[in-house]
C-alpha cells in the first residue's frame, strides 16, 4: 500500500510540473508579444518625430531639408530632444536615415531581432508616408 501512494504521488508531481511548464510558457509567449507590440508602436512614433523635425526645419528653411542630424538636434532651435542615429537601439529597434539632404530624406527603424525584438520595418520618407513591411522579407 505504501508503494501505491508514492507512486500516486509521483503521478500528482509530475502533472503539477507539466502544467506549471505549459501556464509558463503562455505567459512568457504573451509577454514577447506584448514587448514586439510596443517596441513597434514606439518605432512608429519615433519615426513621427522625424518627421515632425524634419518637416518643420524645411519649413523655417524655406523648404530645404537638413543635410544631418545635427542640425536637428543641436541647432537653435532644437528640432528634435534626442539623436536616434547615434544610440546603438531604442527598445529593439535601430534607426537609420538613408538619405538626408537638402531635397529630402528616407529614414527607417528596423529591430534588432526580427520576430523578438519587432516583426515590422518601417520607413518613412519625404512627405511623411511611413511604410511598414515584415522584417523577415528584408
């Protein structure tokens, strides 16, 4: 009778433990999820900001646009608080501006880890259309 119960017992551990490890990996799934979602809404207002400044340095410019960043985060006015260019990342993502120049500009947040960090890449280029594609087709 002995053996029975810690046979049963056994039983009753090992369940518990395959339950816990299933509810543990549905939480740690929605919580990646979670994260991807708001690093890519982050992208997406960051990528606003650019441009917000960019937009409004050509319009006090008289329509030119800055040739680097500098001019809009160190000039004065300050167009834009914090340069995204020369910071490795920001919450998984990494921003780039391909083209900055007088006539306009092509800039994108593209995350780390495709499908951990972000599953979208956007680019936003001049006029403001922000265009967004799967980051694992890049």
């Amino acid at each position: 009778m002995i053996i029975n119960r810690k046979a049963r017992s056994f039983v009753t551990i090992m369940i518990v433990i395959g339950l816990s490890a299933l509810l543990l990996r549905t939480v740690i799934q929605k919580v990646i999820i979670y994260n991807i979602e708001r690093n890519q809404s982050l992208a997406q207002v960051n990528l606003k900001l650019f441009y917000t400044a960019l937009e409004n340095y050509a319009k006090d410019n008289k329509g030119v646009y800055p040739t680097n960043i500098n001019q809009l985060t160190k000039g004065n006015p300050v167009y834009l608080e914090r340069d995204y260019l020369a910071v490795s990342s920001v919450r998984g993502y990494e921003y780039d501006c391909q083209r900055l120049d007088g006539a306009g500009y092509n800039c994108s947040a593209a995350p780390i880890n495709c499908n951990l960090t972000g599953k979208k890449v956007f680019t936003i280029s001049t006029g403001g259309l922000i265009i967004s594609e799967d980051c694992d087709k890049k």
